[in-house]
C-alpha cells in the first residue's frame, strides 16, 4: 500500500490492511478446518472472500479469543435464506474509505467486487430432480454459470458449522 499522504500525517509509514487481513485469515482457518475442497480452487476463494467479508462487516476486527464467541453470528449471518447480499451492500455503502479504515475498506470492496462479478460454472441444483441422473456420471449433471457469493457463501457458513 502507498502512505496515506504527504501532509506527514502518516508517519512515512505505509498503511497495511490489518483488520481485513485478520479477517481474512479467519476465513481461511475455518474454511482449512472444514477440508470442504482444496485451497488452490476458485470456489475455495469465493467462500473464503464471503466469510472475510462477513467477519470484517460484523463490526470488524475479532482478537484470537473471541473468535468462537463470535461464530453463532457469523453462522446466523451467512444462513440460507438470510439477505446477505443486500447486508454487505448496505454495510460498505456505510462505510467511508477515507474516514473509517483506509485500505481495509478498500480491500473488501475488492473482495465484494470479485465475488459479484466473478461467475464459476456450479451444478444447477435447482434441475436436479432426485432419481434423474446417475450421481456418478459428471457430464449428465446440469450445470449453470453463478456468481461467485452464491457459492462462496453457503461454503463459508458449513464450514462455520464444521468448525
């Protein structure tokens, strides 16, 4: 990251994103824990950016002994049916990049960006009718482009659960 200016109001030293960096290691940790897929895929990186992003937004930074205090929420945010979608729009329009976490907000409006534009290609599981297709066979399962927080986030809150 670049200093935050050249008033000298930085120190001269360069701005780290800590707080999201913290959160981001959250995630990885559950999700490692989890053994849900490898860390090399794509939908590991979705799950792991819709949980950083959750941890981050649910008032930030969470020191080592609290985490397990604070996975009843995480879980209760990140459960199907829930608008997480529209709580991660609302919770960084809220936020100011310049007054309220410098290059940690910036750093999650890129992960949200990524999730929200990336699509990864994901069994259609609305198609899928039970008895329908040999579960073995992988070129008879109905496939269907999503985006990338559609996958990540039901990934995130198992492997919450898992935890």
């Amino acid at each position: 990251m670049r200093p935050e200016g050249s008033s000298g109001t930085s120190g001269g030293e360069l701005l780290v994103p800590m707080a999201w960096m913290y959160a981001e290691y959250i995630a990885d940790e559950l999700l490692r824990t989890g053994d849900l897929m490898p860390p090399t895929t794509l939908e590991f990186r979705a799950g792991r950016g819709a949980l950083a992003l959750t941890i981050f937004l649910s008032d930030g930074a969470v020191d080592g002994a609290r985490v397990v205090a604070r996975l009843e929420e995480w879980s209760s945010l990140t459960a199907a049916g829930r608008p997480w979608r529209r709580w991660v729009r609302t919770r960084l329009d809220e936020l100011s990049p310049d007054r309220e976490g410098g290059p940690d907000v910036a750093m999650a409006r890129a992960a949200w960006r990524w999730l929200e534009e990336t699509e990864l290609l994901a069994a259609d599981l609305d198609a899928v009718a039970p008895g329908a297709a040999d579960p073995r066979a992988a070129e008879d399962e109905p496939r269907v482009w999503t985006p990338a927080w559609e996958l990540g986030l039901p990934l995130g809150h198992l492997a919450i659960h898992l935890f």
